[in-house]
C-alpha cells in the first residue's frame, strides 16, 4: 500500500482555501501512483471550537468535495472534519473514508474528546471504533488525543493490519506523539501510519508534522520534518502476519 501523508499547514477556519490545498495534494498524490491520501484531524478549518461558524451537516459541503476528489482520482481519501446535526447540542468531530469510487466507507468519532483544551464542551465523545478495507487491507482509525488511550487500540488490533491516527498535535508534545505511535505499533504488532499538521493555527499553537509510518516491530519508516507537507511512504501489510508468527505475542492476550 502506498500512502501520501499530507501534513497540511491549515488555513484557520477557512474552508475554502483548505479545499483548493487538499484538491492539489490528492492530484499529486495520484500522480505519484498513491493508493490512499491521509489528511489531518479537522483539515478543514483547524482544531477550532468554534462550532456555529465551522459545523456543518454531516453529508454537507466538505463530504461532498471530499467524495468528489477521491471518484475524480480514483484513489481512498481520508480525512477529519467537525459535523453538527440540528438536532445535537454539541459538535461531533469525525474521521471520514472514501473509496476509489468517492463512496464513503467508514466514519468515525472521536472517542475521547480532548478535555485539558475544553473540546468535550464543544464535541461529544464516540462510543464504537470502526474497521474498514482498503483495497483488502483491514484498516482502523483514531483521532489525537485517542493515542493516549491504549485500550481502544488494542480492541481492534486483532482485525487489522494498519491503524490510523490523524491529528492536530502540538509542538510542544511532540516527544509524546512519536513515543505513544510507536508504542502502539510495538503492542499490537501492526503498522500505525500518524498524520498530523504544521504550521500554527489561530490560537497560536504551532504543530510539528512529525507524521509517522511504524511498522509492526516499531520500526520508524517514515519521518516528516516541521516544514514538508507532503510525505510518501510506503507499507508491505505481509509483514504483519510475518510479525504475529514469528512473536506470536497477541494470542497471551489476558483481559
């Protein structure tokens, strides 16, 4: 599986200019024969609490282009955006799939709601993880501050090959980022594939990049830097099962 990391330095709020970024780092991503494009969390407006002005439905504009870019390319996107029905008193922010056909497969909510920045009075925490197939591949996905909850990790592992885990992690952290994506490939014997932002966003937070590719010992084979945008990295999903036979740790599972 290859795989374009887009570490996108995200216009605040504007979802506009975000759209146009993301639409030309997909065509490139296609250029370069990529089978899937990964996104941040909220790549659309930033990690913004302002609900009324960035919300939407949760089939508005933003799935819309979405699915639009991923038919147009013939290529699985994924990506996260903040949804709100007019029937929910708080936001839900969400980790989205689409196919080669711009069919959506598989959404997401975060489960645990960042509460040292105050996002769970904004946005209500998901109940149930998800597990998705790309081009055969079992996949899952988390957002952020889900990393640091193993717990959730470990429910899926058995099922899947590689995990996701899209973020707005800041700079100041970022030793815990890298730590925690390792661990989490090292535990559960799979590839973790991290995709955070750079640049700093409207509250003055600056984010690292620092997207991850581990493999399923822990292995660290892809790295991106504070400035790059968009990174390339590639994954052989039989070095799982190679993995699991030769360490068979899992089966010692005891819960």
């Amino acid at each position: 599986m290859k795989i374009a990391l887009i570490q996108l330095d995200i216009a605040w709020e504007s979802k506009k200019a975000n759209y146009e970024r993301a639409k030309s780092f997909v065509k490139r991503a296609s250029e370069e024969k990529c089978d899937v494009v990964v996104f941040p969390e909220m790549f659309n407006t930033g990690f913004s609490m302002n609900i009324s002005a960035i919300a939407e439905n949760d089939d508005g504009e933003t799935n819309s282009v979405l699915s639009e870019i991923a038919k147009k390319y013939d290529i699985y996107l994924i990506a996260g955006f903040p949804v709100k029905e007019q029937d929910e008193e708080k936001g839900r922010n969400i980790a989205v799939v689409y196919d080669r056909r711009g069919i959506r497969i598989a959404a997401y909510t975060k489960i645990h709601p960042f509460s040292f920045s105050g996002e769970d009075k904004y946005y209500i925490a998901g109940n149930d993880t998800i597990i998705f197939n790309i081009d055969g591949i079992p996949c899952s996905i988390f957002i952020c501050y889900d990393l640091r909850f193993p717990e959730v990790f470990r429910k899926v592992a058995q099922d899947v090959h590689a995990v996701f885990v899209i973020a707005n992690w800041p700079a100041s952290r970022k030793d815990h980022w890298e730590t925690l994506l390792k661990a989490r490939a090292i535990e559960n014997q799979c590839f973790v594939i991290g995709v955070n932002r750079t640049g700093t966003d409207g509250n003055g937070i600056t984010y690292p990049g620092a997207s991850h590719i581990f493999d399923p010992l822990g292995n660290d084979i892809l790295c991106g830097g504070e400035k790059d945008e968009f990174l390339i990295g590639e994954i052989n999903t039989a070095d799982v099962a190679e993995t699991r036979s030769k360490f068979p740790f899992l089966k010692d599972i005891r819960i």
